[in-house]
C-alpha cells in the first residue's frame, strides 16, 4: 500500500485506526476519534493502562494481547476500525519452471521466474513446489460491522 494512504488512514479522525505492530517488545498504536472516555473504554476494566504519547502524531500504545478485544470493541462502538498491519507477500514457483526453456508456462508465478534459475532465495518445498518471501511492507483494510 503507498505511503500517502496509510499516512491519510492514520491522520483521518472519524474511524479508529489500529497499527498492529509485530516484532518483540513492540507494542499495538491506536487513534481514535476524541472523546473524553477514551482512556477508561480502552482500559476496560484491566489493570494495565494504556499509554498516550501526545505530541503531532498523538496515538495510544497497547498490549498486543489487547487486539482482537480492541477490533471487537471498537466495531461495537464505532462500526468499523481500519487495521494497519505488517505483511510479505508470498510467491510460489517450481523448479521446472525456474530451469524452463521456451515461453511455454503452467506456472502460478505466470512465467515471472521462467527460466531464471534459483538465486537463492526460494525455498524448495519439493521438485514441483518453491516458496519465497517479500519485503516486509504494510497493508491497511477497513473492517465493518455486519
């Protein structure tokens, strides 16, 4: 996703925004429209509470273990949340296809790695299947309440 969409995802002040950040230590960042509650509904009645970092690009900080009880709460009381999230995207080839002669391709990657060999960066499952990984890069989508 480009970097002009998340940053108006994040910036937008109507539907809470929730940044799901995955690597150790890090914790959940979460926008939310203003209201003078905020702190006690995202506390819920737990014993840690969450910790605002004011400032230009204000948010609060979360446990993670917090999330999915976020995204339901905020459904509930907002009717949609956005949802940033870290992923990679996976792509799939086999070796027949990576070692090929000729443009004929049968292959899922529709002939993107035809002919171009193994530099080292896929992981042969077996003779017919190979697996890599992405960059890491961050997807944004819009959940609603049914």
């Amino acid at each position: 996703m480009d970097r002009l969409t998340l940053n108006y995802v994040w910036n937008q002040k109507e539907t809470p925004v929730v940044l799901r950040r995955t690597r150790k230590g890090e914790r959940l960042r979460v926008r939310l429209p203003f209201a003078e509650t905020n702190r006690h509904w995202l506390q819920n009645g737990r014993r840690t509470q969450p910790e605002w970092t004011g400032g230009k690009h204000a948010y609060w900080e979360l446990p993670k273990a917090w999330f999915n009880d976020f995204v339901d709460r905020a459904l509930e009381r907002f009717g949609k949340v956005y949802i940033i999230q870290p992923y990679r995207e996976q792509e799939i080839c086999a070796r027949a296809c990576q070692e090929a002669r000729g443009h004929e391709c049968q292959c899922s990657c529709m002939g993107a790695n035809h002919g171009a060999g193994n530099d080292g960066s896929w992981f042969e499952v077996s003779e017919t299947f190979s697996t890599r990984w992405g960059d890491r890069e961050l997807a944004c989508r819009l959940l609603t309440a049914r």
